[in-house]
C-alpha cells in the first residue's frame, strides 16, 4: 500500500516538473525559436500539437490517480 501511495506520488512529481520543459517544445515546435516564425505546422495538426500539453496533464494525473487507489484498494480502504 505505502508504495503505491508514494509512487503515484513521485509519479505526480516527476510528470508536473517535466510539464514546462514539453510545452516549450511544443511552442517552439508551433511557432519556431524566435517565436514569429511560420512553420509548416498549421490546421488539424497545429491543433493537436497545441493539445499535447493537456494530454500530458491528464495522463500524469491519471497515472498517479490509478497508483494512489490501486494502493488504498489493496489496504482495503476503498
């Protein structure tokens, strides 16, 4: 149980300080490195390459939701 609970939370740890790093990718990807700079990046794909931050968001939270309460299952808490 204890572990689950701390790897979910080192998971939630681990995914939220690596959040700022992958959406200054991404907008480096979108917008080029001076930030004016048009790339071939434009309609449906522009759109999902601006969402992959929040996808990132939702699956760190979701794993270390799952881990946390995979944990407290076994306990017998939940």
């Amino acid at each position: 149980m204890l572990g689950n609970l701390i790897g979910g939370f080192i998971t939630i740890v681990v995914g939220v300080s690596l959040i700022g790093p992958i959406a200054d990718d991404i907008y480096v990807a979108r917008r080029g490195i001076e930030g004016n700079v048009t790339t071939n990046v434009t309609g449906a794909a522009g759109t999902i390459l601006g969402l992959t931050t929040l996808f990132f968001s939702l699956g760190i939270m979701s794993a270390g939701v799952a881990l946390t309460v995979g944990g407290l299952r076994n306990a017998g808490i939940m």
